[in-house]
C-alpha cells in the first residue's frame, strides 16, 4: 500500500517500494526545478514517468501512453 498526505502546508509519502517479494527504498515526491513538488502512488516506473511528463510542460499530445487507455 502507499500512502501520500497533504494538508495544505506538508506533503508526505511512504518511501517502500516492492518488486516480487523484496521491499526496497523509492522515493514518491519529486521536487521539480521551478520548486513544485509532485507525488505518485503505484508502480514506480509510471510514476516517474508521469512526474517527467509534467516537469516536461503537462503537453497533452505528449500524455505517456501507459495512461491513455485508464
């Protein structure tokens, strides 16, 4: 399970990832250039990719392909 909070002011997330039966240390919140933050829940590699896609301009033509069919 993952968890992400924020209450206006902080903005927190669990750092456990899992890959079969090992549990390793991700991190869920990407501090982008411009001082934003963002944060993911769910497989690690579809939420970088989509904290890419928004550090990148959120350019609707460029929406990851992996989202278009949810």
């Amino acid at each position: 399970m993952s968890v992400v909070a924020w209450d206006g002011e902080w903005l927190a997330a669990d750092r456990q990832g899992t890959s079969g039966n090992l549990k390793i240390q991700v991190k869920k919140i990407a501090w982008l250039a411009d001082d934003t933050r963002v944060a993911f829940v769910g497989a690690l590699e579809y939420g970088m990719a989509l904290v890419d896609w928004y550090a990148a301009g959120q350019d609707p033509a460029k929406w990851p392909e992996f989202q278009k069919d949810k």
